[in-house]
C-alpha cells in the first residue's frame, strides 16, 4: 500500500476526463495495482459516487502535488457545485488523441457535451460513441471536411438556444436521417450519404462512423429544429406554418428537388404536429448513473452486444441504414420525454 507522500510522476489530469480514467493512467505509470490506490484515496468502488468532492480534490492533490482547484476544474466528478450531468453524455470516450497526445499512462477518456462530434482543430471524429468498440477517434475530416462547418453549426445552435433544445433538436433531425435513408433513394440526400459511406466507411458498419455520414445534414436540420418560434407556431397548426417550416430546412439542407415518398416533407410535418408540441427530449441517463470499468470504459451488457451485432448484419445486407427502434441499443443515443426523470434507470 502506498504512503501519503507525493507519487514521483505528477501526471496531470486532462480536460473534462473522468476520474477512472485519470487514476487508471496514474497507476499505469507507476505500476500499481488500481485497485490499491483507489482504497488508499477512499474513492469506493462507483467512482462517480463522490461524496465529498472537496476531500477527495485534497487527498488527490496530497499524492499528485496539482493544487484541489486545477483538479476540480478538470475532473468532473471534483467540482463544487456539481456539473449539470444532463449536458454531457453518460459515456466516457476517448478524446482526441492529438489533443491529449502529452497525456501519458494510455488513452485519455472524457466526457463531452451532447453537441461535441469533432475536434475541429484536429478533425478527429468524437461523435456519440459505439460502447461495444474502444476505436481510437479516426480523423474523418480529412476524408469528409463538411463534418467541420457541420460541427460549427451545432456549436452556434448550442450557444443559441442552450444545450436541451439543441438536443432535443439533434436528436429529432438523427431520426428524421435515419428515416429517410431507409426511405426509397429517389431523393437527393440519398446520393450524398453514399459518397460519404465510399469514403468514411469502406470496410464496413461502425455506428459512430455513420452518424459522421448523416451529420452536416442532422446539424443543419437541428439548426431549424431548435428555433423557439416553431414550438410555438406548433400550438396554431396552421398549413402555412408547417410550409414555412419545410422551405426552411429544405434551404437549411440545400434540398432543390425535394423527396416525393415518405420524404423530408412528411418527417418535418409529422414532427411539427407531434414533437414540436411535445415537452423536450431529455438524455435517459447521466454519466453518474451510467456503470464503467476501472479504466474509464464503459460497461456493456451481453443484450446490447447481441443487439450491435445484429446491426451491422442488417447493415452489411442492405447499407441504409442502422435499426433505430432497439432499446438495447438505441440510435445514436438514448433520450426519453421531459416528463420522465434522467435517474428512472441505470442502463449497464
């Protein structure tokens, strides 16, 4: 068991990593076992259930030498108050590798904001994540750069019209895409998502990788989305409203030719009559809630795993795009209407 003097290596956390991933880089570099410095700085075996941040930032920075402060406006789990976990996925994931690159003891994993899906300063894709993979972050905009005026846009949306309606708005434009890619390819974002897929994912179905393919298109959408006025013209249910709104996003998608079946018209207006009404989605679970492994991974269930695999089976034989209705594995992330409470579940 190690002593209260100071460890020899001061590794400093990353920004916004969670504390597993931190103590288990901590450990790697020092060659002890996890589970001895955990004891030693009394964190229990959840490591989101701190119950006395402040104490624990002190004991971390007797061994560290980084002052409680520097460690709490990293950490997450450290800071007082706490953070509003409902804005930030409820998976860890790994940062961009380019980013954390000075970050030793293996692979920096962090907690992102909902509206975070690429490093634009590296291109490095950090998109809502595949739990059942541990890939490192590709660099997609390389490949794809429209991914980096799509993640601007969001990030505008966000600074806009805070964090749960660009949400609820992302999540709404996902679906809309999804939809439509499963839809007949008479329609111009069809020819659009292929070329992408040719580039981005040649070698097969990964489900962060596609979300990459439909997202300049779900960041505009969500652009139109998010706007307060349309929630309440909503209330109306006026045809003139619900014209206005298609003309919107179909310039918003650059759309010249709209779709004929099942198309973007249908999707927006079926969304005006229905969701637009409706209380905002909210994320089904924080990161508090949410199980993880020693070294910050998440942990994954046997039903989840069944359900990715069959994903990519029905990928593999149709290319549209990935089954969205799978409570075990749900499209590209969970949410649940306002009225029901983030801490109704601990998903595994």
């Amino acid at each position: 068991m190690i002593g209260w003097r100071r460890l020899p290596i001061p590794l400093a956390p990353a920004t916004h990593e969670t504390l597993a991933s931190w103590l288990h880089r901590l450990t790697t570099v020092h060659g002890l076992p996890s589970s001895d410095l955990r004891q030693h700085l009394r964190t229990g075996p959840r490591l989101g259930d701190v119950d006395d941040p402040h104490g624990l930032a002190r004991r971390l920075a007797a061994v560290t030498g980084h002052p409680p402060e520097g460690l709490a406006w990293a950490v997450p789990e450290l800071r007082v108050p706490a953070p509003d976990w409902r804005s930030l996925r409820h998976l860890a994931q790994r940062a961009c590798p380019r980013c954390t690159a000075r970050h030793a003891g293996g692979p920096v994993r962090r907690l992102f904001a909902h509206h975070d899906y690429l490093c634009t300063r590296h291109g490095h894709w950090v998109g809502p994540p595949d739990p059942t993979r541990d890939d490192l972050p590709p660099r997609l905009a390389v490949r794809l750069p429209e991914l980096v005026a799509a993640q601007h846009r969001l990030r505008r949306t966000a600074r806009r019209h805070g964090w749960a309606a660009t949400f609820d708005a992302t999540a709404a434009a996902t679906k809309i895409c999804v939809d439509l890619r499963f839809s007949a390819e008479a329609h111009p974002l069809w020819w659009r998502w292929e070329r992408r897929l040719d580039l981005a994912m040649p070698t097969g179905y990964q489900r962060s990788v596609f979300i990459a393919v439909i997202f300049p298109e779900v960041a505009a959408l969500a652009a139109v989305l998010a706007a307060t006025d349309w929630r309440s013209l909503a209330t109306h249910g006026y045809p003139a409203d619900d014209d206005r709104l298609v003309r919107t996003a179909q310039h918003a998608l650059g759309c010249v030719d709209p779709p004929r079946r099942h198309d973007l018209n249908d999707a927006l207006i079926g969304w005006m009559t229905t969701r637009a009404a409706s209380p905002r989605l909210q994320p089904a679970a924080t990161y508090p809630d949410t199980h993880h492994h020693h070294d910050g991974t998440p942990r994954i269930t046997d039903q989840y795993r069944l359900a990715e695999h069959l994903t990519v089976v029905h990928f593999q034989q149709d290319r549209r795009a990935p089954r969205t209705h799978s409570p075990a594995a749900p499209m590209p992330y969970a949410h649940r209407p306002a009225a029901f409470s983030v801490h109704a579940g601990r998903p595994s």
